[in-house]
C-alpha cells in the first residue's frame, strides 16, 4: 500500500510516555479487549499519506489523518481475523496529532513492535486483555499475531 518496505526491529515493552507526531488509535473489543496505536512522525505521515492519495501533501491536513485512520483500521483488521476465534468487532479509529500526547490503552502491559519505512521509523503499540467468559477458563499462553 505504501510502496515501501518495512524492517522490522525487535519487539519490546513501550515506555508510558507522550507521543509526538500522528497517531492512529484503535480498539477491539469481544473476547479481547485491547488497544492498537500506530504512530509515525509527521514528516512520515505526510509521506505515506502523499503515496496513499497518488499526490504532493506538504502538511498534516485532514488527508493525512484519513490515510492514518485508514492505516490503523487495516492493521486492527489484521489482527482481529488473525484472532477470529475470540469474536472481535473494531472501534472507529481516532487520529491524534497534538504536538504531545497520550494513548489510553485497554491494558498492560503495552508492546512495542517498531518498523523502518525508507521515509523513517514507525511503532506499533498494542495491550490486549483476554476476556474469558463464564466458567471459561484461561489458556496460559494466548498466541499474538505476527504484523507482516
């Protein structure tokens, strides 16, 4: 979609800090409940949402936060058919561009995977929280998609 290859670097835990930049926020809910954001710069934003339309943005205007919105839903999309069998339905997403600001996640801890565009870096931070049913119990171990 982006006409870019993405590297893929070593998964960690996120650091509760502010974002910068433009982030993409999605929930799930169903049998997990949980939090997807994807942040880029806007410098990255711009780019990607400038491949996206086929056309020059020269500043994080409103088609720059449909291209993110639109981004963040795809990879939620992902995820949710990758976990069908937990029933999951999505959110709308929610854009952010404040110069700082905070994500609200549905759990903890919050998982880092960060990404490298050839426009620059980008993370994707997610917490998911199994929401067993009654008299469910739960699996010790809940296996996470793999981001492609």
């Amino acid at each position: 979609m982006l006409r870019s290859p993405l590297d893929l670097g070593k998964p960690g835990l996120a650091p509760r800090r502010p974002y910068s930049g433009v982030t993409g926020v999605i929930e799930i809910r169903g049998g997990i409940v949980g939090t997807i954001a994807l942040n880029l710069s806007n410098h990255l934003a711009i780019a990607a949402a400038s491949t996206m339309r086929e056309e020059k943005i020269r500043e994080v205007n409103t088609e720059v936060i449909d291209a993110i919105g639109e981004m963040v839903n795809i990879i939620a999309g992902q995820a949710k058919s990758e976990l069908a069998a937990h029933q999951l339905s999505l959110g709308l997403p929610t854009v952010l561009k404040d110069r700082l600001h905070m994500v609200r996640f549905s759990g903890s801890p919050v998982v880092r995977v960060p990404l490298y565009s050839k426009w620059g870096p980008l993370t994707i931070d997610f917490s998911m929280i199994l929401q067993p049913n009654r008299g469910q119990t739960v699996p010790a171990k809940v296996t996470v998609p793999v981001i492609r």
